[in-house]
C-alpha cells in the first residue's frame, strides 16, 4: 500500500505542480515538463502575492496524490521535490550521506553513527564534520560570560533572534545555537 506523506518542493513552481495534475493521475505534458516546469516562484517580497494566489490550488493538487507519485514525477520531468522524512529515514538515506548532508562518525561512546553533516556549502568557508555530536550528557564546563559578567546558561541567553530564512540550514543552525550543551529542549 502506498502511504500518503508531506512533500516539500523548494522553489515553489504552481505551472508544474497545477500542470502535471490536471488530470486523473500524475503526467508530464507530450512536449515535457520545459513549459509547465518556468513558472517558479521566487522569494523576493514581489513574488509572495503570487505564492499567495498558488498556495491553496498547490496543496489540493498535491493532496490528491501520494508522495510517492509525486517523488516519481518529480524525477521524471527533473523538478525539485522531496518527500518530508523522519530524522531516522533521512539518517538512513545513502543519497544523502553521498551529498554529505548526513556524516558517519566513529563515537567513543556508541561506535558508527549518523549524525546530521554539512547541510549548506559554501565556496570560500568549506563545512567539515570532524568529530561527532558532543554527548548530551556533557555539561560545559565553563559557562561564558555575557557582557555584565553575568554567566550564561547558553550562547544565544539574553539576545533575540529573528529568522526569516526560508531554508533548512537557518533555523536548524540557529536551533544548535540555543541548545548546545543542554539536554532539555528551547
């Protein structure tokens, strides 16, 4: 039985997504997906009106088909969607590990493991994984001081952060800030 699950399709992209499910079932158009696949949305403040309009026809589009439909015409007609995994299902993924999103590491503690890796690359300041996770058992051993000389429980204690990105490495990476070296969640 095929499960229904959330897919996510980066760059919005109504002419491919409304196009390819016009009818009873998923289907490039004879000419391909070149036509339907130019209508991506961008990000500019210009282009979220657009997002707007899309938005509801998008999701009942996507709702009348299973996420594994839409993964195989996604691959089809060479159009960014991604099916939305658990952390284990992402950890396991082979493609993933290959990209470097996903790193292997030996741990003192509990031997291979997969841990989250490089999830944004950037030319001048290459990501390297070189150890693993820091045990959450591990307390810091000195608290830092903020700018009264007061201790801080955390890197981020007394700033307010707003983030407006729209990609995974912002907000994950903002999410290690505030909990590096606590075991209880934000």
């Amino acid at each position: 039985m095929r499960r229904r699950q959330w897919v996510h399709q980066w760059t919005p992209n109504p002419g491919f997504v409304l196009g390819v499910a016009a009818g009873d079932s998923l289907r490039l158009p004879e000419d391909g997906p070149r036509g339907i696949a130019s209508s991506r949305i961008g990000l500019g403040p210009d282009a979220l009106p657009k997002l707007q309009e899309a938005i509801g026809q998008m999701a009942e589009a996507f709702a009348r088909f299973t996420s594994d439909d839409w993964m195989e015409i996604a691959i089809e007609g060479d159009v960014s969607i991604q099916r939305v995994r658990s952390p284990e299902e992402a950890l396991s993924d082979e493609l993933m590990l290959a990209d470097g999103c996903v790193a292997e590491l030996d741990d003192p503690e509990l031997g291979r493991v997969r841990q989250v890796g490089r999830v944004y690359g950037l030319e001048l300041c290459p990501a390297t994984i070189g150890r693993p996770a820091p045990s959450a058992s591990v307390a810091p051993t000195a608290t830092p001081a903020g700018p009264t000389g007061a201790s801080l429980g955390s890197p981020l204690e007394g700033v307010r952060v707003i983030d407006l990105g729209l990609a995974v490495a912002g907000p994950f990476g903002a999410r290690c800030s505030v909990t590096w070296g606590r075991t209880s969640s934000a």
